[in-house]
C-alpha cells in the first residue's frame, strides 16, 4: 500500500504557495534580503508551530511571508513546491497564491505573479509538473480591496484558471464577495471558496457558495455532511470537494477518514490535498498515507479519492483524459 501509493501519479487541487514556505527557505531569503529573523535556526522555527485553529495558523502563516520580496523569491517559492510535488508524483497541481498578503507589503502584484508563473513554465519543462494557478482573495480583507485586486489581476488572466476565498471565515461570508465573484465568472475564471470544517455560520456559507455564488468547487467543504437537504445538493450538482486531511486535525484532532468514506459512499466528488505543507509537515503523499492508516482505506478507495481530483480539476476532457490515462495504466500494472 505504501509503495502503491508513493508511484501513484496524483492530482493536488487545494495547496497555498506560501503554505509550502519551509523554514530553511525562510532563513535563506530573510538573509538574502536583510531581514532579521526572531528564530536562530530553522528547527526553532517549527518549534514555534503551535496551531490550534484556523487564526493561530493564518497569524503564524503571515507573519512569516515578510521574507517574499523580489520575483525571484516568488520564483524560487513555487519551485521548490513543485520539486516536492515531483517526488510524490504530482502530474498536475491547481496552487493557490494570496495576493493581497504581498501587496499589503508593498511587493507589487507583478513580481508576485510573474514570479510563480515563471516557475510554473519551469516545473513543466523540466519536473513535469503540470499546473494552473488559482488567486485567492483574502475574506478579512474588503470587498473593495478584492474587487481592486481583481482589475489588478485581469491583465494576467491567461496566466490564471480561478479564482478562490480563504484566511479568517469568521464573519466573513462568501455574500461579501458576490459582485467580485460575479465579475471575475463574467472573465471565464472559475470559482471556488473554502468552506473550512467547522467554522461559525459553515452551514449558511455553504448554501451561500451554492445559491448565491454559484461555485464550481468548494474547499474543505466537511460540513455538508452535518444537514441532509445540504448533502443532497452537494451530491445533485456533482460538486467536488478539496479535502485537506492533515490540516484538519489541526482544528478537530482527526484526519475526517470517516467523513471521507461516507464522502465516496454517497458518491461525492471528494479529493486529498496538502493545504499547507510546510506548516502542516505533510505534503500530498503523506496525506494519502495517514489517511490510509486512519481509516484503513482499501486501495479502490485511495484510487478513487486521487481519481476524483482528475475528474473536477479545470482542465479541457483531452487532458483529463490524456492525466487519468497515465493513473489508469499505473493502476492496471500494480494489479
Ligand atoms: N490560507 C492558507 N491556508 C488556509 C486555510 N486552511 N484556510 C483558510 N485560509 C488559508
Ligand atoms: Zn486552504
């Protein structure tokens, strides 16, 4: 099963960029740019993970991006994610960027994107790691701030598939943002939100993100199990769902192996996704590898769940074809 799992050409639908920030990139851009660090070492910084909740993470999580400054920085950040996501035999990965965290820095939005977008083009030439980008907006940030964002990002849309919500839910719902939704589907990007487990008011964000923003997928999305007529829809529209096992034990101390079964039996669209690695200490295979130990996962099931993130990712049928094709012919010699 270990091994089966390790080769196992994959899809990662729901990591952030800069939740792949490890702490020796960290101390090697804070030195190349002159920025003294509170840690002496990389491991003081791990130390100093202490993660209870969604806020005690995204404080964490911010506070160390102050070391992103130039394009090359943003450049090398993506990189190194997709080397990780070369060893476990990621083919095809949709990232998430934040923005809004860099611009409220003072790093314009064009060294951020140009950065990444150049590592994109790098990792398909030389790691064979296919991938679109997804901008996030940040939902305790305005709306006007992310409408803002949005005319800031619409001259680089060929170099964006979506765009996403996510940082502190609390209070903040997907309503906030229907007009920049709304605008941003009018460009031909697609949408998706998280809905993270267990947040204040999950159940009315996600009716919110079904109703009135009308998503194409949802991030997290645990909950629609807790209300029948919410499931049901769930399963109705086909909607996949980007389900982060390690990130949540942080907030209900499980990897949700139970929730995700009962996911596939009900023949929801659900998928294993890394979130924020580097935070987490857990990229996408030891997701799938701990999830299999919690729940002890059959491999039809493991299949599945990576079979799925295939299915409801943003590409055209040619290349969902031509990317299962690849898992398919793994599965076929393994058996
Ligand atoms: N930003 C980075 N990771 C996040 C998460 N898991 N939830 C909300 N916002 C995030
Ligand atoms: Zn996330």
């Amino acid at each position: 099963m270990k091994a089966f799992i390790e080769g196992m050409p994959k899809a990662e639908l729901h990591v952030h960029l800069e939740g792949t920030l490890e702490p020796e990139h960290i101390f090697a851009l804070a030195q190349r740019n002159g920025i003294e660090l509170s840690y002496k070492t990389p491991q003081e910084v791990v130390d100093a993970y202490d993660f209870h909740d969604l806020p005690s993470f995204l404080t964490i999580y911010y506070a160390a991006m102050d070391v992103l400054r130039t394009e090359q920085d943003f450049y090398e950040l993506a990189y190194h994610y997709f080397e990780k996501a070369a060893a476990d035999n990621i083919v095809y990965v949709e990232p998430f960027f934040d923005p809004q965290a860099h611009t409220s820095r003072g790093v314009e939005f064009a060294t951020v994107i140009n950065g990444i977008a150049r590592a994109q083009e790098a990792a398909a030439a030389t790691l064979g790691v296919e991938s679109q980008l997804i901008l996030c907006f940040l939902r305790d940030m305005s709306a006007q701030s992310a409408m803002e964002h949005l005319e800031m990002a619409l001259p680089y849309k060929d170099k964006l598939i979506g765009i996403g919500l996510d940082s502190d839910e609390k209070d903040n719902p997907p309503s906030k943002f229907a007009q920049v939704f709304a605008k941003a589907r009018e460009h031909g990007l697609k949408l998706t939100m998280h809905c993270d487990v267990n947040q204040k008011d999950i159940h009315e964000h996600m009716w919110e993100c079904l109703n009135e923003i009308n998503v194409d997928r949802i991030d997290h999305g645990v909950n629609c199990l807790d209300q029948d007529d919410l499931t049901q829809e769930i399963v109705r529209r086909g909607m996949g769902l980007t389900v982060c096992p390690v990130s949540n034990r942080f907030v209900v101390q499980s990897l949700t192996s139970k929730e995700i079964r009962r996911m596939l039996e009900l023949g929801i669209k659900a998928t294993i996704n890394s979130d924020d690695p580097a935070y987490f200490r857990a990229y996408l295979t030891d997701n799938f590898l701990e999830l299999q130990r919690e729940g002890d996962y059959t491999l039809e099931e493991v299949v599945q769940l990576n079979r799925n993130a295939f299915d409801i990712a943003w590409l055209t049928d040619a290349d969902k074809q031509r990317l299962l094709g690849k898992l398919d012919r793994y599965v076929a010699r393994a058996s």
